[in-house]
C-alpha cells in the first residue's frame, strides 16, 4: 500500500509545480494575463515591487524574440456608446486627448458592439480585429503606439519639410 501512494503523491506534487497560473489567479494577483509580457515583470524592481516578480513570471507571456512588432497603417477603434457604462476605460480614452496622437486611428460608432480595434494595412485590407473589452486607457494607448505606423512621413499631411 505504501508503494502505491508515494508515486501518487509525487504525480500530484509534480503537476502543481509545473502548473502555471490561470487567467483568475492572475487577476486576483491584480495581473492581467491576455496583456502581460514577461519583460513588464523585469521592471518592476525598479519601483520597489520585486516581491511581486515570481508571481508577475508566473502570468506573463513571453516577448518576442527579436522580432519587430507588427505595424499596421490603419486602425479602426469601433464601439457603441450604448456600451460605454460597461466600458468606462473605453469611453475615458475616447473622449480624452488621446486618439489625437494617432493621425491614422479612426473612431467608429457601431450600434450594439463591444468595442474592438480593426488593423488595416495600407491599402485597406482588414487584417486582424482586436477585442479591447478588458483594456484600460493605457493599454490601448500602448497597442496604438506601438502596432501603428506613425503618419509623420507624409509630408502632406504634416506639413513638416
């Protein structure tokens, strides 16, 4: 009897140290795993919070190695205002100063939707489409900047010489 427990016992042990956090877990950790990226959690001894960064590794999703994030030259921020008492981070980044740092990002009002950010290339083919119902300003702020093409090469359009 007691050869047939041990392994057992090692069995269970072995999968609960292998096992990384759910999305629940996480977020109870005030850790949101669809955003995450692993190099976020290298930073965070920097504000005094490295108690925090086994926990952060155990939420996060690991950064691109070496590869440039994707650019899109459009985007289409679209959401009902209907929707706006459910998604109040949404609502504030649309009626801040925000989306005018990004010439190229439209915002489109659409009856009954969730909000979602559509990524065109530059010719206006659809590309990829977003759910952005979780993300608060900053990280819509952050996707912008960081998958859209910035806009100040067009001469016409910046009037920059």
């Amino acid at each position: 009897m007691y050869s047939l427990t041990v392994p057992i016992i090692l069995t269970i042990s072995f999968e609960m140290i292998i096992a990384e956090f759910s999305s629940d877990d996480c977020w109870s950790l005030a850790f949101n795993k669809a955003n995450l990226l692993c190099s976020s959690c290298e930073q965070l001894p920097k504000f005094d919070l490295g108690f925090l960064k086994d926990h952060c590794k155990e939420c996060c999703s690991p950064d691109e190695n070496g590869q440039e994030n994707k650019k899109y030259a459009k985007a289409v921020l679209e959401v009902c205002t209907c929707k706006f008492g459910a998604y109040p981070q949404i609502q504030a980044f649309i009626k801040s100063d925000r989306p005018a740092k990004f010439s190229n990002l439209q915002i489109k009002y659409v009856r009954g939707l969730d909000p979602i950010i559509k990524l065109y290339d530059k010719d206006g083919h659809l590309l990829e489409t977003v759910a952005i119902e979780k993300w608060n300003t900053d990280s819509v702020d952050e996707f912008l900047s960081t998958h859209l093409d910035d806009d100040e090469r067009d001469y016409l359009k910046t009037n920059h010489i």
